[in-house]
C-alpha cells in the first residue's frame, strides 16, 4: 500500500472530524440542556435518512480582523443538501456551539454557495438559524457577508420555495434574511427575533421586556404576524418542514406533486347544507367546509394565530395542492381588516409564484370600518389582496357560501377580477351591503312614517333578501357559473380543478408591477 496516500486519507478523515466535532461536547451538551437539537441532529431529522451530502467541512474563515487570530473549521455552519421524500433540497443549518452561530464572511460564503446552486438547480432552500448575528469580529465583514445573503434571498424570491426556520436567537439586520423568505418557522420558547434586543429598547424607550416578549415566538404567531408556524419543540418544527415541502413544487417551472390520499373526488357531504345558519348574523366555523371538502380531511394553515377572521393555507384535491383562502366568520365576523388582508394577499402571491391553484371560500360582510383601520391603511392593505387575485394566473375558483358584500366582495375573487369559475351555495348573499344597512338606507322615509316602524323594517327587509340579496340574479347575469348544492361542493371543484389543468395566461411584457406595499 502507498504510505503517503493512506497519511493522506488520514489527514481527511483528522480534518474532517476536528470540523464535526468544532464546538466540543461540552457545547453540545449545553445546547441540549436548553432542550435544543445540535445543528447536525437537526439536518439528520430533516431529510431522508442517510441523504445529506455536507459541502466546505474544511472550509476556515481569515480568521478574526481583531484580537487573536482565530479560525474555526466549517466556520460555524453545516450546508449541504438532500432529500425530502425522494425530492432534493437544499439546507444549511447554523452551529450555534461554534462562536454562537455567528455569521462571519466565511460562514456566508458558505450558504451563498447553496443559494446559487439552489436557484441553478430549482430546488428549495432551508434554512435553520440559531446565531448570535454578525460576528463582531469581523466587523463590516459579517455586514458584507449578510448583504450578499438577502441579495440571494431576494433573487431566489418567487423561483425556489424558500424556507426559514428560528430556532435560537436572531437579531438585528439578520431577521431580514428569513423576512425575505416565504414560510417561517418558529420553536416556542428557545426562538426569538427582533430588530433591536431587551438592552437596547431599555436604554432608548426604558421598557423593561423580556426577549420572549418581544420576540418570542407567541408574539410573532399572534401580533406581528411575521413568523407562518410555530412549534413546541425541533423535532416537531423539522417534521413540520418536511410535511410544508410536500405540498410544494421544487421551483416555480414546477407543478407540486400529486399525492393520492384515496379520498374519492364524488365524495359528498350532505351535512353542509345544514351549515349555514337559517340566522345571518349567527356564526360558524369556516374549518368545518374546509376539512370536509379536502382530500384526507388535510389542512395545513399558514398563520394560523394571526388575523383569525381569514383562514389561508395548503390541502388537496383530487391529489393536487391547492391554496386555500377561506373568510372565517367565527372570527369577527369574517370582516377583512388590515391584517387579513395582508396575510391573504402574501399567501395569494406565494400560490401564483408556484403554480398552485387558488380556492376561496367566500362568507365576508365588508370591510372593517372604523377611524383604527382607516387610519392604519385599509385603502393600501386591502388594495394588496385586491392586487394579489387580480394578478394571479393561477387557475382560481371560488365559492360564495353566504355573505359576499361590497368591495369585500369584488376583492374576494369575484369573476369581476377574472377568476376562472365562481359558484355559490344557495344560501349566498350577493349585494352592495348588508341587509339591514341596505334596507334602513333605501327605506329609511318609510320606515320612519310606518305606525309599526320594527314591522316594516322587516317586512322590506324581507322583500330585500326575496328580490336582492340572493345568488339568481348574480347567476342570471352569468357573474356565477353555477348555484351548486352544498354537499357536492368537493366534487364540483375537483371537476373544475382538472378542467382548469391546461390554463394558460400570456401578461404583457413588464418589468414588474407595483403592489401597493
Ligand atoms: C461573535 C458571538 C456572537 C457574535 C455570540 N457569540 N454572539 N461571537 N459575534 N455576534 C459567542 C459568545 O462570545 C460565546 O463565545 C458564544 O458565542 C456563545 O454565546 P453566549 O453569550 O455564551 O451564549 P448565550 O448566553 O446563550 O447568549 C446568546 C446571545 C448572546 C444572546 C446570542 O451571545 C448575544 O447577545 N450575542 C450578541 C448578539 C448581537 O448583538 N449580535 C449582533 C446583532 S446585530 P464563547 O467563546 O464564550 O463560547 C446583527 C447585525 C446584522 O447581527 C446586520 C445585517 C445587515
């Protein structure tokens, strides 16, 4: 045997173990103590068992502009790809036991490195961050280094699934990268993000706040609204990622892949003609259409915390992935306000990017009235999600199954913004405005002068809904291709679903349009 290439071998596998095992086992142990996952552990739950190919194990920063020169092998981060259900991904997962998982210009040169070989390849991009932020060492290097990261973000934007997830500290400008992203993820209780941390809100508005408070993955689920998932813990957070992987194209040239749950497409539900409530102004719960009519009676929500009054997220149809935007009645009405309108309008514009057909469920009484919206932006906000189904190319079905009022009305992918094919339950109320308001406004003389002013409220309010606010006259004037019974509703849209399979759009040729941000 040749000495020299068994030192050789040696020599690798030396180097190659003094970068796995960079951040020591008293580091590891720590981050298990805090009932974190070490960056390894978790690339090997993500992806399909034995699958991950790891590139730069030997790559070592310049080491540190100041101080006493410091290298680290593999620079803090592990990135490579793999396998999610057979399909390739790629991931890169920051060593938190390796100087915090901080993010130097070696570290960044590394997830470019996947980035571009990523968008080259057309397959998404996971990243899973657990950093202490720009390395401080390296000054305007590790600022040089973020910059090229949302660059990369920002071009794979709409091309390749991007998917960020937050499991330990992410501070400072590094909360922009996953910003970008289209899902994050967050794990509950060892996660946080936010611009500026607990010293610096202390020092410059002397609030006294927890980084959980301000941060914390709650706080982002519920009130920001910029995290999509949250998680109890890592090992449910990676599998939560492989299951949002599923419903997904690898790129936006892609459809997502067909899946068979063996639900039949004729199945019927004769208990969603009993769904709606003789009461138009008693509620219901939206999920219970949703998990009847979806294959497997699987839903995976997006945002599921944040503005409550509008249901998005990814399910099946006949195999296919659908996105899902759903009014929400049981919450507040259902009324569109500024937070559902942009958690709708994002997750329509992530739909339309990756080929994946647009179903809505239609029960909205209008728009959020009120100085608060108003002055907060509804004119801005819900122009998004009128811009966002406008826009989208996608095939797009919708179905009014009661209130369908006003502008709410039109925005909600009405055939007016050309979606493909809108049906309605019989049960639909499609009108300007609300029964009662539209009755008090054009009545409001007679009403006034009648001996029994209750009486004749209702009485033309009565002869209103008989004559206005039904789905006919919309289904006379061909606004809705069909008033469908309720318990058919799952058959219907996968019919239509497969008719729509070979849709074609051809835009005029721009640089890009401008969505009112
Ligand atoms: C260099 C860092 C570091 C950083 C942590 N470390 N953050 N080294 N640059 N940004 C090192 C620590 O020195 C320590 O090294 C090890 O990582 C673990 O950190 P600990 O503090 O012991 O861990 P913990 O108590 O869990 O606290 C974690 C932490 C804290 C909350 C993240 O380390 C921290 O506050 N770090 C600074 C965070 C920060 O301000 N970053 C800059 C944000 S601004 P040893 O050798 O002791 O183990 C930013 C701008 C981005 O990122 C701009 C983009 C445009």
């Amino acid at each position: 045997m040749d000495c020299r290439y068994s030192s050789t071998l040696e020599a690798l596998e030396q180097l190659r173990a003094e970068s796995i095992s960079a951040g020591g086992e008293q580091k590891i142990n720590n981050q298990h103590g805090k009932g974190k996952l070490s960056a390894r552990e978790r690339i090997d739950l993500l992806l399909d068992d034995g699958t991950f190919e790891e590139f730069d194990v030997l790559k070592k920063g310049r080491g540190v502009v100041t101080g006493e020169q410091k290298t680290f092998p593999g620079d803090g981060v592990i990135t490579g790809h793999g396998t999610i259900d057979g399909r390739e991904v790629f991931v890169f997962s920051q060593d938190f036991t390796v100087v915090g998982g901080s993010l130097g210009e070696a570290h960044a040169q590394k997830i470019c490195k996947i980035m571009d070989l990523a968008l080259s390849v057309g397959a998404p991009i996971i990243g899973l961050n657990d950093s202490g932020g720009a390395r401080i060492q390296e000054g305007v290097d590790s600022l040089a280094a973020y910059g090229e990261i949302f660059h990369r973000n920002v071009r794979a934007s709409g091309v390749v699934p991007q998917i960020s997830c937050i499991m330990g500290p992410c501070a400072g400008g590094a909360v922009y990268s996953p910003a970008i992203t289209d899902f994050v993820f967050m794990v509950q209780e060892s996660s946080y993000m936010f611009v500026t941390g607990p010293n610096v809100v202390k020092t410059v508005t002397h609030q006294d706040i927890t980084s959980e408070a301000l941060g914390g993955a709650e706080v982002h689920a519920k009130k920001s609204g910029v995290t999509h998932f949250t998680v109890p813990n890592d090992v449910l957070c990676l599998r939560e990622i492989r299951r949002l992987i599923s419903y997904l194209p690898s790129n936006n040239k892609q459809r997502a892949p067909l899946l068979d749950l063996s639900d039949p497409i004729d199945r019927i539900d004769p208990a969603l003609d009993y769904l709606i409530p003789e009461n138009p102004n008693q509620t219901y719960d939206m999920n219970v259409l949703i998990y009847s009519i979806l294959d497997g009676a699987e839903f995976m929500e997006v945002q599921s915390q944040f503005a409550r009054n509008i249901i998005c997220g990814l399910g099946r149809l006949g195999g296919q992935t659908i996105g899902l935007v759903a009014n929400q009645p049981a919450v507040l009405a259902g009324v569109l306000d500024n937070d559902a309108s942009m958690k709708a309008g994002r997750f329509v514009r992530f739909c339309d990017a990756f080929n994946i057909p647009l179903i809505t469920l239609v029960d909205v009484p209008g728009f959020m009235p009120g100085p608060d919206q108003e002055h907060d932006g509804i004119i801005r906000h819900g122009a998004k999600l009128l811009y966002a189904f406008t826009e989208a190319t996608v095939p797009r079905i919708s179905v009014i199954v009661r209130k369908a009022y006003g502008g709410a009305y039109l925005v909600m992918n009405s055939k007016h913004i050309h979606c493909d094919v809108n049906y309605a339950w019989p049960t639909a109320e499609i009108a300007v405005m609300g029964l009662k308001g539209a009755t008090e406004v054009i009545h409001r003389k007679e009403i006034q002068a009648a001996e029994d002013p209750e009486a004749m409220l209702q009485a033309k309010m009565d002869h209103y809904r008989r004559t206005t606010v039904n789905p006919f006259l919309a289904a006379q004037r061909g606004y809705l291709d069909d008033v469908i019974f309720p318990r058919d509703t799952r058959h219907r849209l996968i019919r239509t679903l497969q008719m729509l399979e070979g849709k074609e759009k051809i835009l005029p040729a721009r640089k890009h349009g401008n969505i009112p941000l």
